[in-house]
C-alpha cells in the first residue's frame, strides 16, 4: 500500500510551476539537477527567461521530444535540452566567470537540509562512503544574485529538510532566500522560517511537524 502521505500536496511539477511565478521578466536563470530542471517548461505568460547552465549554455530550451534530442546538446546534468533563438555556446570556464562575476540573476537548487539562517546542504551527507559532488553549486550561491531552493519538505524516511541547523557539509552560509516544497512556500528571514503560501489541503500545524524548526505564526494564504 502507497503511503498516503506521498499524495498530498503540490506534485514536483506544480512546484516548479510556483518557483516560475516568482522569477522576474528578462532573468538570467541558472537550474540545478532534479526537480530545478522542471522550472525550465513553466515560463509565465507575458515572461522571458534565459535560462543559463555551467557546462556552457545561455539560452537553454526546453527538453526535446523523444527521439529528437541531440546527443551533444546536455545541460550540466548530463540531459538532453534544446536551444532558444539567439543561444550562445562558451567554455565552461567562461561559464563559472559568468557564475562568479554576478552576471546569472536567480539560481533554483535542490537542497539535502536548510537551515533557518539559509545555510544550504546540497551536496554531501558527510558519510564516509559519500562520493563528493559539489559540483558549481558553492560558486553558484556565493556568485548569483537570488537563490531559491526547491525539495521535497521531507525525505523518503520522514526526515525534515528545514532544519534549525544543518548537520551535513554546507553548500553555502546564509544563501538561501526562499524555499518551495511540496507543502509549502517558505521564506529565510532575519527572524527564521516565514511561511508565505500553503499547498492546498496543507495546514500549518502540519507544516510545522515536518519542520525541524520553529516557523513564525504569521498567517500565509492558501495557494491554488
């Protein structure tokens, strides 16, 4: 039997959907691998978004259809992506200059833990059999302008992500600004964790026994 608790909810595509709706018109967008990737195949109406990734792309389109990929043309997650018009290809040293100099507005993460403070976890467990993956995600959050991070709000044993303080190796001190999961939209301040929007069915005191931190009690809305 399905654990009903895997139902409830925003699906990862409907919170890809949601981070779109907060990435401003005319962004540089750089997405990291899993659900970050869906975030490419909702830009609002009435938006542009160029959508940037380190191995070497500016103007990234969405995934091809199967069986009409190119082979050669991958994001930094190894998937098959398209163009827009007007892309531009360069060296992936080119690519993290870019990173590092401020130049990609928002950057959409996956996350292993944040913390309050918006510490970010996201590439080691700390485990000594841990296989290190760091990737650019240290140069993306110290050198974009906005980092959002969307994860599921627990992990496949009940663990919360939203922790007061992470316990695996950072990624980042203080780099997140908001986080989406499946329950809810949650955002970093001074103070701690804001929840500004519940998914549908989603209370806050169910929120808040899947936070492994004290979310502040001011009322969010409920989002559709």
């Amino acid at each position: 039997m399905s654990n009903p608790e895997q139902q409830i909810g925003w699906s990862r595509d409907d919170m890809a959907k949601r981070v779109a709706q907060d990435i401003p018109d005319g962004s540089v967008v750089n997405l990291g691998i899993g659900i970050p990737e869906k975030v490419a195949a909702y830009v609002p109406e009435g938006r542009e978004f160029i959508y940037h990734t380190e191995n070497g792309l500016l103007g990234m389109g969405e995934a091809p259809r199967d069986g009409e990929g190119d082979p050669e043309l991958i994001n930094a997650g190894k998937k098959q992506v398209t163009t827009i018009p007007g892309a531009s290809f360069f060296h992936h040293a080119d690519s993290f200059s870019m990173i590092r100099a401020g130049h990609i507005d928002v950057c959409v993460l996956g996350a292993m833990q944040v913390s309050e403070n918006g510490d970010l976890a996201n590439w080691s467990t700390g485990a000594p059999d841990a296989i290190p993956a760091v990737g650019g995600a240290m140069d993306l959050v110290a050198g974009v302008k906005t980092i959002y991070v969307i994860t599921q709000h627990c992990t496949k044993n009940g663990e919360p992500k939203l922790v007061d303080t992470c316990t695996y190796p950072l990624t980042g001190p203080g780099v997140v600004s908001r986080i989406y999961t499946d329950l809810a939209v949650i955002d970093v301040t001074p103070e701690g964790f804001q929840v500004v929007g519940l998914a549908p069915d989603i209370d806050l005191d169910y929120v808040q026994s899947k936070t492994g931190a004290t979310l502040l009690t001011a009322p969010p809305r409920i989002e559709t």
